[in-house]
C-alpha cells in the first residue's frame, strides 16, 4: 500500500518536473562563466583539472562552508550516539570470512594508496579531496568488517581532522597577508602545468581536505559500528 | 552513446522501483546500493569523472555501509 501511494506520488513529481524542464533546452550555455572558465582556468590557478581549479581555485570559500557542513554532520552524529550511551567496544560481532580478512591484508594498504593518490592528483587528474577522503574511510570500511576486533584511533584520528581543517584556514589567512591580498589568495607560486608541485596552494588544501574527510568519514563509521546497548 | 545512456537510465529506473517495494529491507538497500552504481557509471559515460569517483565511493560504498548498520540494530524485514 505505502509502495504503491510512493509510487504514485514519485510519477506526480516527475511528470511535473518533465513538464516545468521541457521549457529549458538541455544543454544550452545559459550564463558565460563556463566559457570562462574553460579559457582562463589554467593560466588563473595553474591547475590541469579545471573542475578542481573551480573547486579549490575560484570557489574556496565555498568549499571551506562544504567541509565546515561535513564537519558538524559528523559532530552531531557522534554527539547523538554518545547521549545514546551504552558501552563502548563491539562484543559479540562473528568473526569474519577467509577470504574477506585475507583479502583486507591486500587490499587495504592498496585502498590507502589509490585515496592518496587521488587527493595528491586533484588538481591534475579527475578527483580531488573529498573523492580521496571517501576511498580512504572506504578502506577503513573494509577493516571493521574483516577484522571485528580493531578499531581505528580515535585521538589520532581526531589530531588529523583538526589539523587538516587549521591548515586549510590557515593557508587562507596567509593569503590575506601575502600575494592578492583575500581569503584564500593562491600566494604561492604556480609553477610548470602538468607537475606534480604546481598550481600553488590547490594541492596542499586538497590534501588537507583529504585527511580531513578520510578521518571524519572514518569516525562515523567507528561511531555507527561500535556497539551501544 | 544515446543508447548506453537508455540503457542505463531504464537500469537505474528498474533498480529503484525494486528498491522501493522489496519488503526485505536489505534487498532494497543492495538495490538503492545498484542505483548508486549504475549513477556513478552514468556520469563517467556523461563526462563527469570528478563526480563518478564521488557517487561511487560515497553513494555506493560508505551509504550502503551505513543502511546495512542501521539494518543490524533495528529489523531486517518491514511490516
């Protein structure tokens, strides 16, 4: 019955949403922003990604809101299962499958890698911080459910978390003072496209962004797996 | 092209319907978990890698992760 009346109302929705979009042509360049973007992007950022360079570059501010959001849905979370009370650690959790805990001994350090990868990569190849932060708390993942004894560090993943998000306000600081003078002015030198060290300070906040969303979706994993009773 | 992007879409579609009436909870998150998929998929063949890698590990992996867990505490099947 409850399936039905959604499915219902979900046909209401789309066909009004089909009908108030028909109007649009899909596609079409409704402002010239892209343009610019696509033009200017590499010589304003240094950055080959341009979708980072918008990100990190253009649109900082933006994304030191986002991570603030992250962060405080992560707080909550943790705040709400810890009035939950209960004792903390996971008794009575089955032992895992052969294959899931001789596959994490492999996999795991690999995952941890290809998260850094990305966030170190993001302003030369697709992905960036938040991508990176999700293959490494993935990775995590992986360890609770292989091996139900372990658990993460909760203070050393909290030090990270912290400290990344101090970088990450503090390099737009320095740029109040150095170079353009504005809230997360790119200060630093941009470099030679196409390097590894280049775009300034986009590689170094991806990186913090990536510690940083690689601890905190960590922790609310850590927080939701523990066992509470 | 066109016909990959159909077929996708008319995956998904399929995906989240069996998704909605499973009255096995954890049957509908593996199919919410599909959509995810089949989303990230989507957007890789639309040109949009950045967002693909997103879809992929937070929609597919951590989400299903998260339901899976609030399934173990509360019940697997709905009344």
């Amino acid at each position: 019955m409850r399936a039905t009346v959604g499915l219902i109302l979900l046909a209401v929705i789309g066909v009004g949403v089909g009908i108030s979009l028909l109007a649009i042509p899909f596609g079409a360049p409704k402002t010239e922003i892209g343009d610019y973007y696509i033009e200017n992007a590499r010589e304003d950022t240094g950055a080959t990604n341009v979708v980072t360079s918008v990100v990190v570059g253009y649109r900082a501010f933006d994304t030191l809101g986002e991570v603030t959001v992250l962060f405080v849905a992560a707080l909550g979370l943790g705040a709400v299962l810890a009035t939950a009370g209960g004792k903390r650690g996971r008794s009575g959790v089955e032992p895992a499958s052969l294959i899931l805990s001789a596959g994490n001994i492999f996999l795991f350090p690999l995952i941890l890698l290809f998260g850094a990868y990305i966030f170190t990569h993001g302003h030369l190849t697709p992905g960036g911080g938040f991508q990176g932060g999700a293959v490494i708390a993935s990775a995590f993942l992986l360890v609770y459910l292989s091996s139900p004894g372990k658990r993460i560090n909760e203070s050393g993943a909290t030090l990270t978390e912290s400290v990344s998000g101090l970088v990450f306000v503090a390099i737009g600081l320095l740029g109040l003072t150095y170079g353009t003078h504005y809230f997360l002015a790119n200060f630093l030198p941009k470099g030679t496209l196409n390097t590894l060290f280049s775009a300034g300070i986009i590689p170094v906040i991806y990186c913090a962004i990536g510690l940083k969303v690689g601890s905190e979706l960590a922790g609310v994993v850590d927080n939701l797996m523990e066992e509470t009773e | 092209m066109i016909i990959i992007v159909s077929l996708l879409v008319l995956a998904m579609l399929v995906a989240a319907v069996a998704a909605l009436i499973y009255r096995d909870l954890l049957s509908a998150v593996i199919a919410s978990c599909l959509v995810s998929l089949l989303a990230s998929i989507l957007f890789f063949f639309l040109q949009a890698p950045d967002v693909a890698m997103a879809e992929a590990s937070i929609g597919a992996a951590l989400v299903t992760a998260i339901f899976v867990i609030a399934i173990r505490r509360t019940k697997r099947y709905e009344e």
